[in-house]
C-alpha cells in the first residue's frame, strides 16, 4: 500500500500521540518491561500505528512506531509491529467506531483475568465508565487474530470499553487511542477496589436500571 501525501501530516501526528500515551502505561504501572502496547487507526484509511514488539519504554520515538494496514501487513516502520497487531487490526476491521486499542497486563485486572471472572459493576464510577461488569473474552493464543475475535465478540454484547481476556490481560477500545488508555487506567483502578472490597465481605451490586442512568448521565451530561 502507497501512502499518499494527504495522510502523511495525520500519521506523523498519530505516531506523536501514540508514542506518548505509552508514557501514560508505565505512569499508572499499568505494564512492566516492554508489555504492553496502544494502537490508533489512521482515520478514513485502513491504516493502524502501533508499538514496535519488544522495544523497551525508555526508547520509544514516534519514528519508532509502526503503521501497518488492516491486515497487520507493515506498510511504514524499520521495526517489527507487536505481536498484538492481527489481533487489534481485527477489530478496527469489525468495529468501525474503535479509533484506538490498547492493551495491557496491569495487576489487578489480569487477577481477574487469570480467574476467568467478570468484574462485577458494584461502583458508581463503574457504570459511569463501563456500563456493567467488566467482561471476560475466551482464552486464545497470542500471535494471529484470535484474539482480536475474542475481543470483538465479547465487546459488541457490552457498553464496556474494556475486556478482561482470560489467562492474558486487558484490553481497551476506545473513540481514539487517549480514550482507550483512560478505559485502561479506569479498569486497572475499578479492579483494584472491588478486589479490596472482596476482601472484606460481598461488595453490593448497583440495579441494571441505576447502572443505566449513571452511564447515560456521565456519557451525555458530564463534563464540558
């Protein structure tokens, strides 16, 4: 695929971006060592920018971030792509709105994960965010799209943003890739509290009808 000079000034501004939200992973200790990754489509074309596989934080520019197309195939970038990239080109692929995925093994949410268990929606900044539980994708091996099937198929039954895969992580979707870490950031947080909540007795769960209202509050009303 030829890129054309009308798109150029877009991808060189989303390696920006991507680049730097990475920052926002290790800010949050949301990855150790070089796990971990944020995408983001290039938008009108079937293009993704992600993480190069392998390099570590520290060293990460924006020249380093890799464009691929809709099938993983490298089309800009001397590195290889992560090895998450089929899996997140299949969902750009199969959910249009998706402007950004991220991805993530931040502790307590993987806890969760490695139990195969939802987390429930017990938190009032949880069904603001998310709508619901949190939700478990089936467990599928790294490397081809299966993953990115089991991302989608989970996803297009939920209002959440998030998914907790089975054995393996979390990862995030979002409008672009700025919303897809903050869902990161929000799933880590929620995790951790509701784990600490178990703790201590059966957390209380808010009424589908509570939960429905507070999400349509905070995705419509809230903020400027």
């Amino acid at each position: 695929m030829t890129v054309t000079a009308d798109v150029t000034s877009t991808i060189r501004a989303l390696r920006e971006q991507v680049c730097a939200l990475h920052a926002e992973l290790t800010r949050y200790e949301l990855v150790v060592w070089t796990a971990g990754n944020v995408s983001a489509r290039v938008p009108g074309h079937d293009l993704m920018v992600i993480k190069p596989s392998g390099v570590s934080y520290d060293d990460l520019t924006p020249a380093s971030m890799v464009l691929c197309d809709l099938d993983g195939v490298v089309v800009e970038g001397d590195l290889a792509p992560s090895s998450d990239t089929a899996a997140q080109a299949y969902v750009y692929r199969h959910l249009p709105h998706v402007g950004g995925v991220v991805h993530t093994h931040s502790t307590y949410a993987t806890a969760w994960a490695s139990r195969g268990e939802p987390i429930p929606c017990v938190l009032t900044m949880m069904a603001d965010e998310f709508g619901g539980p949190v939700p478990v994708g089936p467990f599928a091996l790294i490397g081809d799209d299966s993953i990115g099937r089991g991302i989608v198929e989970t996803l297009q039954g939920s209002r959440s943003p998030a998914v907790l895969m089975q054995n393996h992580g979390v990862f995030t979707i979002g409008k672009d890739a700025r919303s897809a870490v903050k869902a990161a950031v929000m799933c880590e947080d929620v995790a951790r509290t509701v784990h600490v909540a178990r703790q201590l007795g059966e957390p209380v769960a808010i009424p589908d009808r509570q939960v429905s209202h507070l999400f349509d509050r905070y995705q419509n009303v809230y903020g400027q």
